[in-house]
C-alpha cells in the first residue's frame, strides 16, 4: 500500500534516532526504511484533548517527523482527568503551546507545528493541505465535518475517532478506497440534539484507548502496512469490554465523495459542542419548525420514568401488560429495513426536531437506536422539550435480539 506516496527521497536516520528506534528497526515490516518513512511523514492532529494527547504522544515518540497541532483552547483543570499531554503547570496555557513543551521533551527529534486556530471552511484546505494524514480527535460535529470534507476535497485519509461515556468509535474515512463520513451520516444532528462531551460527560481512560487506536491506524497508514480500518466503524464499549466491527459502504448519494456530489465546498455549522448545555439548544430549530423552548421537566413523575434509561426485559413485560407507551426508533432508513422492532415509530435522530410533533409528550417515550447511545441523546432531548416521561433503552435494538426477541436480526 503505498498509495500515501511519501518523499521519494527517505531523509536517512543519525546514531541517535537509530538508538532511540531500536525496538521499531527489529521489527521486519517497520525496519529502518519504515522508520525513515515516519521521518518523512507529516501528520496533523485537529484538536489537542482527550484523543489528541494519546495521538501527539506515541505519534511523537513513535517518530513522525512532522506533527501539527489544531487547537485554539487553553488548558482547564477539569482537562486533566483525560488529557495526558498536560500537568497542573499547563491550566491556563494555550494548549499548542503547552503541547509543544511536553512533545519537544517527549521526541526532540519530531517537529511539531502549532495552529492555534479555530478550524473553519475559510482555513481548512489550506490548513490540511501539507499533511499526509489527518487523525480527527475533535469534540465537536461541525469540526468533524469540515475535516471529513476538506479530506474528500484534498484526497487524503481522516483518521477519526469520538468518544462519551463508556463508548467509543473508530474509523479511517479515505473516498479513495471506501466510506467518507459523509457516506455514514449525511448531515449532522440538529443543534440540541447531541449533549456535548462537558454535558455527557465520558470515562477518562476512554479517550486514551481510542485515541491509541488511531495512532495505531495512523502508523499503519504512513508505513503502508496492514489493514487500516476503511470501510469499517469500530465500536467499543468500556463497560463491557465489548468491540464490535460494522461494514459501512460508499454511498452512491454521497454529498460529498460520490460521482456526481451535490457539495463542492466547505460548510460552517454553527457549533453544536462546547457552547453550554443541550437544554440551552433546544429551541434552535434552522428550519423553523416550532420546536418550543421548554423547562427541562424530569422532577416529578412516576414510576420507572425517573431513570433515563430502561432495560429491555422492562420494555418487554411493559408491551405484554398493554402498558400505553410510544416506542421511537431514531436510526437511519436502512437499520431500520435491515432489523426492527415491531410497532416503532421511525424518525431518524437528524429529523427528530422537525418532526417531534408526532409524539404525544403526555405519553411515554421509549427510544431505541442500535446500542443505545444515540437515542439516550434522543432521550436527554425530548426530556429538555417537555417529555418527562422519555427514556432511552439501554443496549438499543441489539439488546432487545439477544434477550428478548431472537427473531430481530443482529447486525
Ligand atoms: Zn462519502
């Protein structure tokens, strides 16, 4: 796989770097002439946290000659629990600052190149532009897209990777050789409809693991080895050390990366994370539909509504007893057509603001998505917009195969 095309020229390796990659030059598919190829790599890592930081530090100790760093924020204390490329010293400091600091100390040998801008359809393309590989540890959807199709637009791979709670997410989207983001979630959710990760909140570890994973994917890439992840949407949950591969195809509609794309540019979306809570969205409607700003409700109803999850074995014994409840499914079409749960309404998380008028909030909502992690958004959500009784159940369709109905596919 060479199709990275690094220099044709290897810069060569001195006493020291030769000392200091020892244990990559035994390695047959590394060797010297891989190490020289990480030499002449260049790499830009969008955003300096939780996934940056394991991606700056083995991206830099693993010797990859050039690594730019994306972040305008400055270092908070409440960033320590996760991000591991700063100490108690740095709160305060811009981050690429700080990160250049910690990555010098780590790697002297790495030229690191700071942007401490806000990445956005003006600056995109000439900021990715000089980099081989793009690794997406951004915390925010409109940053994820301006990534993903800034990558399109300039043929390169967007390692990429999300993380919340106990769960994770991994994929390499390169349009050359399989699925763009684009391909998998066309547009993005609308504001309100994702907390972000202050709001969720997420296990400091996770980051770590998953931004691991993509300098894995990272080093496989640059060094045309192995099999990268295109074409597949890794999934890992924390809780029960459980990962799990879906396919994910080129779509043939694809905005972006399909034969006749429908976008040609970069596309600003207002920021969806970092900006104050969900409930502080949920009035946001672009298209003007009506959704109204509501209290956030939740304090005083019955029964098993006070949690915000439900189990399936719940659900079942509900839907036996008659229970009056309204089931949502907030996937996508096509997991819907591949396996369903009889009598769920539809209405993909995207299109939930815009059409929420077809549920009744004096009724209760249970959601349902593959795992759980979308409509547990979808969950907080309704709750925000006056449905006290909306809960996510927990483990998605997928729960609801294995424990209680065999008959719905797993996928
Ligand atoms: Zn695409």
């Amino acid at each position: 796989m060479t199709a990275l095309d690094l220099v044709a020229e290897l810069p060569s390796l001195d006493a020291a770097e030769l000392r200091r990659y020892g244990r990559h030059l035994v390695i047959p598919e590394v060797g010297p002439e891989g190490q020289r190829k990480l030499k002449a790599a260049r790499v830009l890592l969008v955003g300096a946290g939780g996934l940056g930081s394991p991606l700056a530090l083995y991206l830099a100790a693993a010797g990859v000659g050039r690594l730019g760093l994306v972040d305008f924020d400055r270092v908070e204390a409440s960033n320590l629990q996760r991000q591991l490329l700063f100490g108690d010293g740095d709160v305060g400091r811009e981050k690429v600052t700080a990160a250049v600091a910690r990555l010098r100390d780590v790697n002297p040998h790495v030229h690191v190149e700071p942007h401490a801008v806000r990445l956005t359809a003006t600056n995109a393309l000439e900021l990715l532009r000089d980099y081989d590989v793009v690794a997406d540890g951004s915390d925010n959807f409109a940053t994820r897209y301006l990534v993903n199709d800034a990558c399109v637009l300039l043929g390169k791979p967007d390692v990429w990777g999300a993380v919340q709670r106990f769960e994770g997410q991994l994929a390499v989207f390169w349009a050359a050789r399989g699925a763009c983001y684009r391909c998998l979630f066309p547009e993005p959710p609308p504001p309100g409809a994702v907390p972000s990760c202050a709001e969720a909140g997420v296990l400091g570890v996770l980051p770590g693991i998953v931004g691991a994973l993509q300098a894995s994917e990272v080093l496989k890439l640059l060094l045309g080895i192995g099999e990268p992840a295109v074409g597949r949407l890794l999934t890992f949950d924390a809780l029960r050390l459980r990962f799990r591969e879906l396919a994910i195809k080129k779509s043939p509609s694809c905005p972006v990366c399909s034969p006749q794309p429908t976008q040609r540019g970069l596309i600003d979306y207002p920021e969806l994370c970092g900006e104050g809570g969900a409930v502080a969205h949920a009035s946001v409607d672009a298209e003007g539909n009506g959704v109204s700003e509501t209290s956030t409700g939740g304090a005083s109803f019955d029964g098993p509504w006070d949690g915000l999850e439900v189990e399936v074995a719940d659900l079942k014994r509900w839907r036996e007893e008659g229970r009056d409840l309204q089931l949502l499914d907030v996937r996508q079409p096509v997991e819907h057509s591949i396996a369903h749960i009889e009598g769920a309404l539809l209405v993909p998380l995207p299109q939930l603001p815009a059409r929420v008028g077809e549920l009744d909030p004096a009724r209760p909502v249970v959601v349902h998505c593959h795992h759980g992690p979308r409509s547990l958004r979808a969950a907080e959500w309704l709750r925000a917009q006056g449905f006290p009784r909306a809960a996510s159940l927990a483990g998605g369709i997928d729960a609801w195969s294995v424990e209680v109905d065999p008959e719905v596919p797993r996928y």
